[in-house]
C-alpha cells in the first residue's frame, strides 16, 4: 500500500470527550489570545515605546507570528518521536515565561524579542493538538471535532479585545500580559493534568535527518496535502491581514472609538457560529461540500467588497455587512481545508501538523503583513487582498481536487 495513504487507527481516549475537545480548544485558542487581546492596546504600546510609525505598531503582532511559524518546524518532529505531552509542555512553559517578561520590556525592539519567543513556545500548542486530534479522530469525525475547537478558538476574538479595552480603561498595557501569562499558566497546568499520550507507539518516529526528511517528502508530495495546506495559507493571509489593520480600519476610518472591540467581537462571534453548524453538519454532508461551497461564497462577496471599494468611501455599514458575510465563509473553510490536509496523513501526523503549520501561518502571515502595511487610509487594499487570496485558493483546491468541486473522496481520487 502506499506509504502515503496510509491512516492511523484513532486511539481510545483516556479523558472524556468532552474534555478533550475542551482542552485542545483552550490550548489552540492561546494563540488568538496572544493576538486579539492586543489589538486595543497597540496605540499605547507604541506611544509608550516611542515608536511614532502607526503602521510599525503592527510588528508586535507579526512578531508573535514568525516566531509561531518558524518553531513548528521543530515541534512536528520532536512530537512525532517524544510523543505530544513532553514537547508541548516545553512549549507552554516557554509561552508562559515570555508572556510574563513582555510586561517588563524596557523597549519596542526587547518586546520584539519576547513576541518572537512567545511565538516559539505557541508553535507547539497548534502543532501538537492538531497531532494530537489527529492522533484520535478521522474522517469526518475529525473535521467535527476541529470545527468545535475552532469554534472556541473563534470566541476569543469576541471577548479578547474588550478584556484589553477594559483593561486600557483601568491600566496600563502591561496588564494585557501579566494576564496572558495567568491564563496561560492555567492551561499550561490542566495539560500537565489531565492530557494524556495520543501518539501510538508504533508511529513514533527516529528524531534523525534522514526520517525526518522522509515525513517532509510524505508531506510534500501528497497533492491534496500540499494543495489544501496551501489554500488555507491564502485564506488565512486575508485574515492575517486584516487583524493587522484592524485598529486602523475601525477606529482610524470609522472612528468607533471604544466600541472598535464590540464590532470586533461581533464578526468573530459569527464566525464562530459558523463553525459551531459547521460541526454539526458536516457529518451529513462531508468536508468539500461544505468548504467548498464557503469559499465559492468568499470570492463573490470579496469580488462585490473590492470592486464597490474602488468607487469610493464606503459607508461602515455596507463594509461591516460585505467583511461580515466574507467572515462568516471563513468559519466553514479553516477546520475543514485543515482536516482534509491531515486526512492521508495520520502515520506522520506530528510532521504533517508542523509542515502545515508552518506553511499556513509563515505564509499566511508573510500575505497578512503585506495586506496591513498596504494600509493607506481607506479600505481598499484589504479588500484587493482578500479577493486576491480566494481567487488563488479557489485554483488550489481545483488542482487538489482535479478541476471538479463537491465531490466525495472516492469520486475526487
């Protein structure tokens, strides 16, 4: 059989279910913590700082987000031979001291520094519970399982950047880290708990050039591995992207002013209820009938959101329904192009895990920065952006699927 097909038996879990998907959402929904939660405080942190560039305020999230996509290179492997619990507490441990030591950084250029590290020890909670979810579910029941942990990974933007305004109204931006590192500690300390091994011992892997080369080119060579893994990138970067800008476009356009984080949670809030439905469906009607018909629904409401962006100022209104409805795809496509990467590859899913990880976030976050520093007062770039990136989606997941959309994966084979 080839190698490259071949599917882990999901293994029995020694918590309950419901605690499982409770605690790899938590750990994955670290990472928009570690960004959402910052969003108000930019502003301050860059006036505190000295730092007079309102774009170069942005860096403190692009940091976080090279750092994370780099160091998932390494977790992948180290996972696949160590097992999960080891290297991912590495990870947290790490998270949680750089959290801590943000809050006392004398500079723009040290908090740099520390974002970068803060990313290094996140990289291991995204690969390792991908991996871990993987390591326990297949098929379908994994896209379930994925899309109720996005959905919590979704409500963190709804409340994470109204704890940072409120926090902005009654303290410094130092605050904002000192709790990063209180929650993230909890988390640290209930996976040390209660998480248990997921790795079978018979997919544990050697921790040597020549395996870990081997997995890559599993990886690699896998076209609807690389053709989803690299769709989700694209995907994504748009919304990279307009987390960079978001500050910029609600309060600077807009002039929202403090209400920037109710917006905010209210488009993230539909996105997580987008993947709330989406787990409960896609049992019925499969992961590419689902993602695909989302990001067919992406391009048309992108393609209407930049071509009136060209005609001039946009009323808030028109603009908060078009990115809404864009939004609201975005909830139906991540957890299922993330479970169709991972579908061939359960007997390399630490590697797999970290390939993608790295690809979509490294990528995604390269397009994001471009889409945020294009900034120019209005909200066309992000639009040219968004409608750029479903267009390149769109041809990748034509190439994974041979040009034929919605069907099954017997039929797409």
């Amino acid at each position: 059989m080839d190698q490259r097909t071949i599917q882990a038996p999901p293994r029995a879990l020694a918590i309950p279910r419901w605690e499982f998907i409770a605690l790899t959402a938590a750990l994955m929904a670290l990472n928009a913590l570690a960004i959402d939660i910052m969003l108000p405080g930019l502003q301050q942190i860059g006036a505190s700082l000295g730092v007079a560039d309102e774009n170069a305020r942005q860096y403190v999230i692009t940091a976080y987000i090279t750092g994370f996509g780099l160091a998932q290179l390494v977790f992948g492997p180290l996972s696949d031979r160590f097992g999960r619990r080891i290297p991912l507490l590495v990870g947290l441990a790490i998270y949680v001291i750089a959290a801590f030591a943000c809050a006392y950084a004398p500079s723009f250029g040290t908090l740099l520094l520390l974002r970068f590290v803060q990313g290094l020890g996140a990289a291991g909670t995204r690969v390792i519970t991908v991996s871990a979810i993987r390591d326990t579910f297949g098929g379908r029941a994994m896209a379930e399982v994925m899309s109720l942990v996005f959905m919590v990974f979704m409500v963190i933007p709804v409340v994470a950047p109204g704890i940072g305004q409120l926090i902005m109204l009654f303290s410094e931006w130092h605050a904002i880290f000192l709790l990063m590192g209180v929650v993230s500690l909890a988390a640290t300390l209930w996976t040390y708990l209660r998480l248990p091994e997921t790795l079978h011992p018979e997919y544990r892997r050697p921790f040597t050039f020549v395996a870990i080369s081997e997995a890559f080119k599993i990886v690699v060579t896998n076209r609807l591995s690389l053709c989803y893994t690299l769709a989700t990138t694209a995907v994504f970067g748009a919304l990279f992207g307009f987390i960079n800008s978001a500050q910029q476009v609600y309060v600077g356009i807009y002039g929202l002013g403090v209400w920037f984080p109710v917006i905010f949670a209210g488009v993230a809030g539909g996105m997580a209820l987008a993947s709330f439905v989406n787990a409960r469906l896609v049992g019925r009607f499969g992961m590419r009938k689902l993602s695909h018909g989302a990001l067919l629904g992406f391009l048309l409401v992108n393609t209407i959101w930049f071509a009136l962006s060209l005609m001039g100022p946009m009323p808030f209104a028109v603009f908060l329904g078009l990115f809404g409805a864009a939004m609201l795809q975005f909830g139906w496509i991540g957890s299922n192009f993330n479970s169709l990467a991972m579908e061939e590859l359960g007997h390399v899913a630490g590697t797999a895990s970290s390939v993608q990880g790295f690809v979509t976030t490294a990528g995604g976050g390269l397009i994001g920065a471009g889409i945020g520093q294009a900034f120019d007062g209005t909200v066309t770039p992000m639009a040219a952006g968004f409608c750029f990136v479903s267009v390149i989606a769109l041809a990748l997941v034509l190439i994974a699927e041979r040009g034929r959309l919605f069907q099954s994966h017997n039929q797409a084979r």
